[in-house]
C-alpha cells in the first residue's frame, strides 16, 4: 500500500476552493486611490451610455445661443446694452416657452418610440429634459426681468416716468396690448417662479403632491399670458398648442370611454399601492407600459401614474402598481385614515358565479407571485371593492425595444422592477 503524501496548498488556492458561487457576483475590490480619478462625468463610460442624451443638451445649448445672438444682432446700436439682452432672453423664452410643452406629449412620444427617431434623440429621458428646460425659463425669465429693470432705471433718469410707472403701469405704452407688457411681465415672473418651487423634489415628496398640481396647472395662466406680453409668442405657440390641444382632447375622450372599475386594492410594502381594474376591450397596451389613473372617490381632478404589471396577453384584469412616495399620496392618505371608498352608484352588480378577485390563482390573474404573496400577510391592507375610477393611456417606456433586440438584460431596483412583471409574464404567454 502507497503512502499519500499530503502537502500545504498555497493560500490563494485555499481561498479559491472556499469561496461560495453567491461571492463570485460580488465586484472586486475597488482600490481607494483610484476612486480618486476622474469625475464620473468626465469619464468616457458615461459619454458613451450618454451620448444620445448629451448630444441633444448641446444641441439645445447651442440653439439657444444661436436665438440670443440674433435677437442681440437685430437690435444692434439701439437702445442699449441692456435692452439688447432683455431681447435675446425674450427671444429664448419663446422657444423654451413652447417647447416644453412638446417635452410632455405623451401620445406623440409614444408614438415616436415604433420609428427610427427612438435611435437618435434621448425619448427615454423626456421628463429629465422637460426639468431641465423649466429651470433654463427661470433663468432666461430672472435675466431678461433684471435687463428690462436696468433698461427702466436708466429711461427713468432722462424719461418722463418713474421707475415704479414702467414696471406696475401702463403708462408708458411699452407692449402690443394696452401697454401692459411691464404689468404681465412682473406677473409671468413671479408664477414662473412659483411653478418651479413648487415642483421642487422636496415639495412634491414631502406630502404636498396637491401644492405640485395645482400650481402646475397655471401653465394655461402663464401661455396667456405671454400672448399678451409678447407680440411674437403666438407664433412659436401655434403647432405645438395644437398638438397639445389635441392631445388632451384625445386623452379626455379616451379616458371617459366605457366603465372601468377598481376591484381590488392592495397597500403593499414599502409604500407601493396595487390595483386590479377590470379590463375594457378597448384597452390595448404592450409589456412594461404605465397609465395615469383618476379615482373620483378620492381626488376628483388628481391623476397618477401607474406602471401595468400585468401581460397584454391577459385578457381579463389589468393590474397596477405605483410607489406611493410620490405618486399616490392621496390613495395612500385615503387608506391610512382607515376610510373605504364609496361604491359608485352606477357600478354594475358582481357576478355571483364569478369568484372573488382574491380567490383566484396568479396565474389566472395575470399576476407576477411576488405580487400576490405580501396580502395573506397584510390582511387589512387587501381589500376587495367596486371603485369607479378613469384610465388615460397607455404610454410607452424603453422596454417597448426589448422584443425587438435579439438580447436583452432586465436591470431594476425597488420599483423600478415593476415593468418587468408584465414582461416576464408575456414572454410566458408568447
């Protein structure tokens, strides 16, 4: 019989045989002083997944620079330097004005999303730009009211009004209705203003999502007024109102269209609401889609948005999960009040051979199991009912692309793996 010799492994392979599969995902150390480099903003990672996006910021910088300069070089020699600028800032203002509005026609960009314009321009990021274009009116806004006060201070010294006169009057005719140009301009700055404070982060996450809506729809204030301020904003406004015009025309009317019904309710963990609405036949959408939901019963005029978990495939439910940390406060306010929903009146019966919502299985559903786990432990928050409620949409996200790539990777976090309930599930039924 052979003797085994047994001999010491060297300690990177004994390291080596005891890590598990589950350490092999972790990412390697990272040294200290490398972090030390470069920005993450200067790196060529981030130009390379951001190019789309930085290619329309500096084509939206270099526009705005091209609309200043010649608004400048038109008044060139009169008037002075101040008013000069006053008029390249007016000038921006009635692009970013009108443009911002273009930024949030959902209908449009959904529709976009089936062409080539998706390889080009960054469709994905419309609401980041939309931010990004309203804090560049508060800036043209700050700038072109400041030029027109030193323009005022400077006419006051050698002109026949008061400084107060030029900006509260309308005396001094400046404007093309009335002269009330100074009047709506102290007006438009200070609801610009408003607008963007109160659509600030810590506003809308702080409880107060209602102060974001309402002074958010002062937009129809502010577009009249900048008709009466500006003799030339009407004609920047006419095919982009038009568009929106029909847009919401178009929203409203499919929104109204046929009864839809909440029939369950569940208040799952971290702050996230889900929804089980009963299906219209009209009601078309793809994986991963969301829609904006309005139940009367609990704010009349307030519209959320809610991500479709549930496969176009599914013919019977449509299911909807939102983050109630700043998107379905109120609903989330509703049920921490201990209060139900009124039934409407006009809701037809439940069907008594039918099973309840809650005593049908996931996959007759049309639900992800996740979904369906947390309320047998949260009883009191799963609740069954009858709850009149309107659906604008659907609108398309990024994961329109995925069946049209040949390979596709699903990242998400927290909420964001919502889409991904609906895709799963259709790539099932397909």
């Amino acid at each position: 019989m052979e003797n085994l010799t047994i001999r010491s492994l060297p300690p990177e392979v004994m390291e080596n045989l005891t890590i598990s599969a589950a350490n092999w995902l972790k990412p390697p150390p990272v040294d200290p002083q490398k972090r030390r480099g470069a920005p993450r903003y200067l790196t060529g990672a981030y130009w390379q997944n951001n190019s789309r996006k930085l290619l329309f910021l500096v084509l939206y910088a270099l526009l705005n620079l091209t609309l200043f300069l010649g608004a400048v070089m038109q008044q060139w020699g009169g008037g002075g330097g101040w008013f000069m600028m006053a008029k390249g800032c007016g000038q921006c203002l009635n692009f970013n004005c009108t443009f911002i509005m273009v930024l949030m026609l959902r209908r449009f960009l959904t529709w976009l999303r089936a062409t080539w314009v998706v390889r080009v321009l960054p469709l994905d990021q419309n609401i980041l730009l939309h931010q990004i274009v309203g804090y560049a009116i508060l800036v043209f806004t700050t700038a072109h009211t400041t030029a027109h006060i030193f323009n005022f201070v400077k006419l006051s010294e050698s002109g026949d009004f008061q400084l107060w006169e030029y900006l509260l009057t309308t005396r001094p005719g400046i404007g093309w209705v009335g002269g009330a140009a100074s009047l709506t301009g102290v007006v438009l700055q200070l609801a610009i203003g408003l607008m963007v404070l109160c659509s600030s982060t810590f506003v809308r996450r702080s409880g107060h999502f209602e102060v974001f809506y309402w002074s958010h729809l002062s937009y129809v204030w502010v577009w009249s007024l900048l008709m009466v301020h500006c003799s030339n904003f009407w004609k920047w406004f006419v095919v982009p109102g038009l568009m929106f015009l029909l847009e919401k025309i178009v929203g409203m009317a499919v929104s109204r269209m046929g009864g839809l019904y909440i029939v369950e309710v569940n208040m799952l963990p971290s702050k996230v609401t889900h929804l089980v609405i009963k299906r219209p036949q009209f009601f078309h959408f793809k994986p991963g889609d969301y829609v904006y939901i309005n139940i009367p019963a609990i704010a009349k005029y307030e519209w959320h948005p809610f991500t479709i978990s549930s496969p176009p495939e599914h013919s019977t439910d449509c299911n909807g999960v939102a983050s109630n940390e700043d998107e379905a406060i109120e609903l989330k306010m509703y049920r921490q009040r201990g209060l139900t929903p009124p039934p409407d009146p006009q809701a037809p019966p439940p069907d008594p051979a039918e099973p309840p919502p809650d005593r049908l299985e996931p996959a007759e559903r049309g639900e992800a199991p996740p979904l369906r786990e947390v309320p047998a432990k949260l009883g009191e928050n799963h609740r069954v009912c009858n709850i009149k409620c309107y659906v604008d949409g659907p609108y398309g996200t990024p994961t329109r692309q995925i069946f049209a790539s040949e390979h596709a990777v699903l990242i998400g976090a927290g909420i964001g793996i919502t889409p991904f309930a609906s895709i799963l599930q259709s790539i099932m039924y397909r």
